[in-house]
C-alpha cells in the first residue's frame, strides 16, 4: 500500500443526495474547480464514505477522475458498513461490506481503493465474516490496505487478531476523532474518540502498536477557528485549550488551525489528519502545517 498522506481532504459534504439531473450547475461547477485546486496544491488523499451523501459524494467524485484522468496520483480512502439507523444497525455483514465496496468503485469509477475502513463498528458484530471480506477484497486488487473507523481500541484488538489468524496483512490505519480539544458529548451515535485525559490509554495504544491514525475533525469543527462556546466542544477547559491555541500561533507566527494540526503530527504514533475546507488557500496553510512540529512541553501546555 502506498504512504497514506499526512493531509486527507474530508469530502463528505461534497456532492448531493439528490440525482444529478436535479443537482445546480454552477454548485457542481464549483465543487469541481474546488476539487481541481486542491490537487493543485499537492493534495493526493481524499476520505470518501459509500454514506456520504447517500452515495452523491462518489458519484461526483468519479466523474470528476474520469474527467481529469488522474486516479493513478490519488489516493483514496472508502469507508463501508455504515449502520442504517433504526432499520439495519449492523451492516458489518458479508453481503453489506461486499455491497458496499461494489457500489463505492462503480460510483467512483475505479477498481481499487487504497485503503477501505469498516465505518462505525456495532459491538458484537461477529468479527470473522468482517475478516473473510475484506481478505477476498485484497486477494483481487479491490482494496490495498484495510482499516477501521471510530472502533474502540478493544475491538480493534480483537479484529487485529482474528485477521492475523486469517493471513490477512495488517491493519493499516483507525480513524477516530483526534484534536487538542475534546467533546462535551459525542456529535454522533457511535462516535469513538482519543482525545482528551478520559482517552490516554487509546493514545498509547497507537503509540506503542505504531497503528495509524486517520485524525477526523481535528480543527474541533471550526470550534479552534471560531469564536464559538456552545455545541459539541463547548466547555470551559476547550475554550483555555483554544485560548491556548492562539497563544502559541501569535509567538510562532502561524494560525491557530497550523498549531492544531501540528499538534496531531506531533504525537508520539503517527497521524494524517482529514480536513474539509472550502477554499485552496485554507488548504495551502493546512498542508504547511505538516512540516511543523511542537515539542513535547507545547504539547503537554496546550493539553493542559
């Protein structure tokens, strides 16, 4: 599998849930000239989801690559197996996964991904059919590289050795939320994070097995570039840590969102962060941040 990017562009707002019959032109049109100047600016990695947008966010997608003709310099990430609220809570099944991995590459217009996430675990799922998926996805070129996302570092065990059981090759990446601040309450059903002191022992999992981490909503959702005190991060310890923030983006001369970002590559495991933006410029500050680092002491001051 190639190296995962240290920026993914987040994606899930891209596209529309409606046919693209009824989608507005100019919105389209605009979506793709956004897309063009991303890569533009070096973006490689997108983080796509068979649920975003109800599938609307792959179909764009792909006529977008088929258009540019440039899937070989990209690299993709697909997420499956996300729940249907009320009606299927676990879709971890053989049929759904491999459904599921069908549409994504037909809808994108590719026959591979490079790396493919089980999107929300449903505890007690049974683990092996999961495995046996995902081992055939690999043996015929679907997918180069597996993962999970928002799975608790138990599960994530128990998955790491049922596959090794298996022979499949190794788990390349989780993608939890990950940011220097932490949720008053989780913004979704399923959500698993390792921000924050309640999740040190997840951080030294990853720091300690190596395991990648596919950072979501690591700027807090605009909470870190807002003046924002309410919603999913608003609580008085995030707003000292986004004062904190700012304090250490004025003394190195950078933006808040750059100290955030390198906060996550900073960690002791290593971490890409998925980053959804409306312009290029925001963008190209973002991916200067990869080359930033905090020390340790920065770190621990802006955890404090």
């Amino acid at each position: 599998m190639a190296l995962i990017p240290r920026i993914l562009v987040g994606t899930s707002r891209l596209g529309s849930v409606f046919p693209d019959a009824l989608a507005r032109g100019s919105v389209r049109d605009a979506e793709l000239r956004l897309l063009d100047a991303l890569v533009a600016e070096g973006c490689t990695g997108f983080d796509l989801a068979a649920s975003y947008q109800l599938g609307g966010t792959e179909r764009i997608f792909g006529r977008w690559m088929a258009s540019r003709r440039h899937r070989d310099r990209l690299f993709l990430v697909g997420k499956g197996g996300h729940p249907y609220p009320g009606i299927r809570p676990n879709r971890l099944t053989a049929g759904a996964l491999s459904a599921d991995l069908d549409a994504s590459l037909r809808r994108l217009g590719t026959d591979r991904l490079d790396l493919y996430l089980l999107h929300r675990d449903f505890p007690g799922a049974p683990l092996e059919p999961m495995v046996e998926t995902l081992a055939a996805a690999v043996r015929a070129g679907k997918i180069q590289g597996w993962g999970v996302s928002n799975w608790t570092v138990p599960r994530i065990e128990a998955l790491q050795t049922v596959a090794r059981q298996a022979g499949l090759p190794s788990m390349a990446a989780s993608s939890p939320h990950f940011s220097v601040v932490d949720w008053v309450q989780p913004p979704w059903s399923g959500s698993v994070s390792i921000a924050g002191p309640a999740n040190r022992e997840a951080r030294a999992f990853h720091a300690r097995t190596g395991l990648h981490v596919l950072a979501w909503a690591p700027l807090g959702a605009g909470f870190l570039t807002s003046d924002r005190t309410d919603g999913t991060y608003g609580s008085p310890a995030n707003v000292a840590r986004r004062e904190r923030v700012r304090a250490l983006a004025a003394a190195r001369g950078c933006s808040p969102a750059q100290v955030a970002l390198a906060y996550c590559f900073s960690q002791p495991f290593p971490v890409s962060a998925v980053v959804a933006t409306r312009t290029a410029e925001k963008m190209r500050r973002n991916l200067e941040a990869t080359a930033m680092r905090l020390s340790a002491a920065e770190v621990q001051a802006l955890e404090a």
